[in-house]
C-alpha cells in the first residue's frame, strides 16, 4: 500500500483533484474524469467503482489499457506512444464498450467510411492502431483473431509540397526569434519539430548537436556549420534574457514548448507573412524537414545518411526536389 494522503484522504486509489474535476490518473499515464469538484464524496466513489467495474469487464476499453500499460507500448517512442493515445480516443468512443471478440472486420470498414467522410488520413492513422492492439492481443491469447487483417486502408496522395528558400526567407522575417531558431535547427539538422523542442543545451558539443531521432531512435552528431554556429548562438543569446533552461528552445519562464504552443506561434508566422507578402505559403512546419532532405546534393543514399532514416524508400517519401532534364532539342538525334 502507497503512503496515507495527507489531503483528502477520502478519494479512492489513484484519484486527484485536477483543474476542474475530480481525476484518476491511471499508471500508464493520462487522466480520466470521474466528477465535478463540488460533487459529494459518494458521488465520486460512485463515478470511481463504475469506472474500475467498466475496466474490468471484457471490453475493447480495458484491452487498450493493458496495451497502454504493455512492454511493447513502454518501447515505442514517446512520439508515438503521444500518437497512439491520441487515436485511441476516437476509437473508444465507437469502441469501448465492445467485446473485443465480437468486433468483425465489417464494423472495422464502417468506422472507416464514416470518419474518413472527416478525414481519410486520420481514418487510417486510428485503424493502424487499433490492428496493433488487436495484434499485441492476439499474441497473448486474448483475442482470436485481428478483425482489421484485410480492411483496406483510405489511399493517400503523397506529399510534394517544396518551400522555396524564398518562402523559407519570408517567414522566418516574419517569426518571433524562438521559431526563427526551431526552423533553422529543424532545417540544419534535418529533424522533426519534436525533437527540436525538445533540444536540450546538453547535447550541444564541441562536434556538433547530438540527436535521437524520435521516430526512428538513430544518433547522430549533426556537425557544425557556419550557419548552425549562427542558430545556436542566437537560441544562446534568447536563453540569456529568460530564466535559465535547459532547453535550447524555451518559453520566457524558461519551460519547452509545447506541441500546440509552438503551433500557435508558427500559424502566426504563417499568417503574419501571408499578409505581407500576399502568398499562399500552403506549407506546415514538418515540410521544413523535407525541404532539408530535397535540398541535400547526391543520391538517395547520400540524403540517408543526412536524415537518418533506416531506409532510402524513407528517405524518398521526404525527397521533393524535382529532377531537371534536358529539353529534346538538346539530346535529339543527329
């Protein structure tokens, strides 16, 4: 048993007072909301024991919680596992309450009709996930089969949005100085915005800027440049007028950014340089990476080496520049 509670000593096992809400704040992570503040104290124990009875059962719900509370969860990434929390919140609703023995492969196709009306992408983004749970459950005895095995997938036009060094230019004009150093750091080192903001002043060395990529957990030491010299300097210069961090990117009272933080602050880049210069500027921060990887000069193994990814057909979905070839006059027959 953990150690009595010296506030409310009342609320049942892992359940806190949140912002506005009583809360139960299971192991693996993440909140539940059980009851208003104001609410009686049977009245959240009442919301508690519903709760614990609705995990218990045999449920799609209390599947997902063991994948959560899983190995194989704990190995991924904590960029997916990030994503994967997030696809399931979708998927319960429609769900949860399911024996997951009694999901068929025609219940799978009609959540992907309906939600890809919305969004074809994320249709296919929650369906991964839920076949991983139902994979890592069949493993394990818990289920007999995968009902998402042969449901096709929404197909998805590939990406081949490139900023030009035009557009790069006018937006980073038109940035506050935080964003202005993630867009270097992220162009410089060809690295998602999650592993930019999470930068942290140890990894910058006398070789250059360690970084574990999120997604793919390779190690590199992007080395230094002139420019990357320029980029650090400036994040030194930002971290000097706040309180001390140990971010390299890092809010006026010294915290990260977060994800929708930093969104905010780039859409108003965004729209700030739309208005000025009149442009589209259709393009999200995570082209940065791709624009990094197309303006790289080589072969596709050349680019790898570069982006760190595990394989050149990796390396080709991010490659968007565009091949010059001669015109005929100039290669025609004589």
């Amino acid at each position: 048993m953990g150690r009595p509670r010296k506030v409310d000593p009342w609320l049942p096992p892992r359940v806190y007072r949140g912002k506005s809400a009583f809360e139960y704040h299971p192991s693996s992570g993440g909140s539940v909301r059980l009851a208003a503040l104001n609410a009686a104290q049977s009245a959240v124990w009442a919301a508690y024991e519903h709760l614990m009875a609705e995990q218990a059962g045999d449920t799609i719900k209390r599947l997902v919680h063991q994948f959560f509370e899983s190995a194989d969860f704990n190995d991924l990434s904590s960029t997916t596992q990030k994503d994967y929390r997030k696809y399931s919140v979708p998927v319960l609703k429609v769900f949860g309450g399911m024996d997951p023995g009694k999901v068929e492969p025609h219940h799978i196709r009609q959540y992907m009709d309906r939600r890809g009306k919305n969004s074809k992408v994320q249709a296919n983004r929650e369906k991964a996930f839920f076949s991983r749970v139902f994979r890592w459950a069949y493993e394990r005895g818990k289920v007999k089969r995968n009902p998402c095995q042969g449901v096709r997938q929404f197909k998805e036009k590939a990406r081949t949005r490139y900023i030009t060094d035009k557009e790069y230019q006018v937006v980073m004009d038109a940035a506050r100085p935080a964003v202005r150093v993630a867009m270097e750091l992220s162009y410089l080192c060809a690295a998602r915005k999650g592993d930019v903001l999470v930068m942290r002043w140890d990894q910058v060395g006398d070789d250059g800027i360690t970084i574990q990529q999120g997604k793919t957990a390779k190690i590199q030491i992007k080395a230094w440049s002139p420019r990357l010299r320029a980029a650090i300097a400036q994040a030194k210069a930002l971290s000097s007028a706040v309180i001390r961090s140990s971010y390299v990117i890092c809010k006026p009272n010294g915290s990260p950014y977060t994800d929708n933080g930093f969104n905010s602050a780039w859409r108003e880049a965004i729209q700030t340089a739309r208005e000025q210069t009149g442009w589209p500027l259709d393009f999200t921060f995570h082209d940065i990476k791709a624009k990094a990887i197309s303006d790289v000069a080589g072969t596709s193994r050349d680019k790898q080496r570069i982006s760190g990814h595990k394989t050149e057909a990796q390396v080709a979905v991010y490659d968007r520049s565009i091949e010059v070839v001669p015109a005929v006059d100039a290669v025609k027959k004589r």
